[in-house]
C-alpha cells in the first residue's frame, strides 16, 4: 500500500489489498486449524529483530505460533500487509515513565510495546508488572525499572523536588541496593557525573565516589542485577566500566573514547544507551525534538502539550562539533562489537513518550548505523541484554507484540512513524483519533 492510502486497506479480513508483493515461491503448507483469536499477518516485509525477510507470521492469543514464507490460515483474521513492514513491539530502554500519567498509554500507541524507566517512582514497577502477568491493560506499554537512583546528597536526582534516598560511602551500598529491589527495582541506576561548564573545573553537581560506585556495582551483582551507570565524561566512563558497570546511560561528548575504553567494553560486554535525543540537545543542536513534532504523521496525534516539549531546546553553546564528537563515539563502538541501545530520556525537555522513539531510530540512521542496526536497537539488542524474554523478536514462541507501519522501513526509517496497526500481548492497542491541526474547526 502507498503511503496516503486508506489505513483500512491494511485491516481488512480479506487478503488481496494494496498491490502485489514480493514473495518467494514455495508451495503453501496444510491449512492451520486455529483458535478464534487468530490473527494471520500475510503479504508483509518483516524485520524479525534481526533482519527482513517476507514472510507470514501467525498469532493466536498473546503469542506468534508460526512463522513462514507461506501459511494457510482461512479461519484467521487476515491482515493484508502488502506494501508494510512488519517489525517486533518497539523497547525504549532508557525513559522516565513514572513521572507522567499518560507515559504508557502514549508508549503504546506508537508502538513502543516495553519502556525501562531509569529513574522513576518505584511504587508503579509492581502493579504494572501484576497487569501484565494477568494479561490486563495490553492499551499500556510494559514497564521495567530501576526505581529510585544511586546518588549523593544534592547529587543528580535530586533536584526534581522529589524526596529520594541517597549514599555518600560504599559501607551504605549493601543495604541501599536492597533496598531497591525491595521497592520492586528490576535494574540498578548509578549516577558518576563530573561534567562541568566549559572552562570550569567543577562539576555541576556532587557525584558518588568511585569507591561507591564499585561498591554498588558488587551489591548489584551479588543479587543478579545489571548495574547501569549515568555518566558525563569518557573519563567518568572509563572509571565506571573498570568497576565493572553492565551499561552506560548517555554517550560522552568531551572526547572521543579512548581504545583501552572500547577494548574494555568489549570484553566485558558493557553495553551503550546513546540518547541521541538529548545529547544532541546538550549541545544545542536539534535531536528529534521539531523535526518529529512538524512531522504529520506524528503531529496528528499528540496534544499541544506533547509537541511544545519536543520543540524545546536548550542553550548550551557546544554546537555541531559537539554532537559529532558523540555521532563518532558511537560508530567507533558499534565497529568494534558494543551493544547499542535505543533509549530517548523522555519525558526530558525534547521528548514525548513513543514518538521520540522514532526520532531515536532515525538519529542512529544518521549517526551512521545501519538501519538493521538501528531496529535491532529498539528490539532484540534490549531484549537480550535487559534479560526481558520473548521480546524483540518475530519468531515462534515470542510475544505478539507487533508494530504494522506503511511503507518499507528497509530503505527508510521514517516509515517506522506511519503506523497502522499495534498488537500487544495479541490485542489490538486502541490509536486515539488523529488531533485536528485547527481544533476551532471542529463542528
């Protein structure tokens, strides 16, 4: 289907809309006998989290049941997918979905299926979890989470005029990481940042010792949970992952990493979360934030509110040189093996729930990823590294959580915005009504 085309095409019961698409002949097997619930994606490119293939994929409750070139499936819904691309329920993997009501519910709708909130509210990470496991609220994104942070008195954290717990020694690591995941944390979020304004030697706020940090780490570690670390500086990085830190939060702009920080990454399989979104805010260029709110296929659904926050930028006089020196960083860790994470910081300044995600994915696109490396980022990379099973894939067995976008997605990442269908859990996820651009011409 052309983009522009009707989005009922694309969920209609009967096969045969918009168009022939490129299949490989094979002979079609014996017909399925499935449940009622079934639901036969037919005709689709689909990218299965690791690569595109064309194929037909098959759910029956919350879960893919088979996956093939052909299926014959007559007693299913039918979903016509010609001329769209099938990609798995999205993961963004670094967001702060606590800290607005409609995070998840926004999540969904564009298709983000699972968000990892990095610093939020701990009390929302069970019952979230509870709504999951009985199968209730598919209309929200999931969500897993670090709760509250690891940070020091009027540290990073702190200045949101919410009461956390913080630690100044490593003889408080022990029990603050128990703490946690008391409070139901899934991960353990670290702050180690010593940026400083340009010229200045301190840093914008205290940060824990490294001391601490290792002591936090090995506390983590201890009850079989990822530490991840915020941090500002390569140098703040290299101290962090030589502490034995599972991944950074934030890519560093100072400078390039040095090789003995990569060789590092690699041997301990430390993984990245980039924020291009606000990175590229910190330096006072454009992320995602306009160019996804002047985008109509993503404007046309969220309020007023959502994009006047995308369009904020700060000014921070680092320019373009800046966000280079970040764009490089990461192309020199993804050349040498370093996972890639997708993750937009939202609900920052710059950002909105679900649609910076795909401000994200074409961000890794131009900072020079592939767009197979930068899909695998929001789907089977997270997926495997955030230990978050049968996510991030289209293959037997998994989850159905699936994301029907017009337009072939394998020659451009901004068909990933033009969505025209979401199932979670196997359950369509309801879109509101597109918003009129002029709302006085309602009648």
């Amino acid at each position: 289907m052309k983009r522009g085309s009707s989005l009922a095409c694309a969920l209609v019961v009967v096969a045969g809309c918009g168009g022939a698409s490129a299949r490989p002949e094979a002979p079609r097997a014996e017909p399925f006998a499935t449940s009622a619930d079934a639901i036969l994606f037919d005709g689709a490119q689909v990218f299965d989290g690791e690569r595109f293939a064309a194929l037909d994929v098959l759910v029956e409750g919350a879960r893919i049941t088979h996956v093939a070139p052909e299926i014959e499936a007559p007693t299913a819904r039918h979903v016509d997918g010609a001329g769209h691309t099938l990609l798995p329920g999205l993961i963004d993997a670094h967001t702060h979905a606590g800290m607005e009501p409609r995070s998840l519910r926004l999540a969904a709708a564009f298709g983000v299926t699972l968000e990892v909130d990095l610093f939020g509210p701990p009390h929302r990470l069970g019952p979230a979890r509870e709504a999951e496991r009985e199968g209730h609220g598919t209309e929200l994104a999931d969500l897993r989470g670090a709760g509250t942070l690891a940070t020091v008195p009027a540290g990073h954290g702190t200045e949101y005029g919410i009461p956390i717990p913080t630690l100044s020694q490593p003889e408080e690591a022990d029990a603050f990481v128990a703490a946690r995941l008391a409070e139901g944390s899934d991960y353990l979020k670290i702050v180690y940042d010593h940026w400083a304004a340009p010229g200045s030697d301190t840093p914008f706020m205290p940060t824990l010792s490294l001391e601490t940090v290792r002591a936090l780490v090995t506390a983590a570690h201890a009850r079989e949970r990822l530490a991840i670390v915020h941090v500002g500086l390569e140098s703040d990085a290299f101290d962090v992952v030589s502490a034995g830190a599972d991944g950074l939060a934030h890519l560093f702009s100072d400078r390039a990493p040095r090789p003995e920080l990569v060789a590092l990454m690699v041997a301990q399989h430390t993984f990245v979360i980039p924020t291009l979104t606000t990175e590229a805010r910190g330096c006072d260029v454009d992320g995602n934030g306009r160019t996804v709110a002047d985008d109509p296929a993503i404007a046309a659904w969220l309020l007023e509110s959502d994009l006047a926050r995308l369009r904020r930028v700060r000014d921070f006089d680092r320019r373009e040189a800046c966000f280079e020196t970040i764009s490089a960083s990461l192309r020199t860790l993804r050349d040498a093996g370093v996972p890639i994470l997708a993750g937009t910081d939202a609900i920052n300044a710059g950002t909105t729930h679900g649609a910076s995600l795909h401000g994200e994915l074409a961000m890794l696109v131009a900072a020079g990823l592939s767009i197979e490396e930068a899909l695998r980022a929001a789907t089977s990379t997270p997926a495997r590294v955030l230990g978050l099973e049968g996510r991030g894939r289209i293959v037997e067995g998994a989850r159905a959580d699936l994301v029907l976008v017009e337009g072939d997605v394998s020659t451009d990442i901004h068909a990933t915005r033009h969505i025209a269908l979401v199932l979670h859990a196997g359950r369509e996820v309801p879109r509101p009504a597109p918003i009129p651009a002029d709302p006085s011409s309602e009648e």
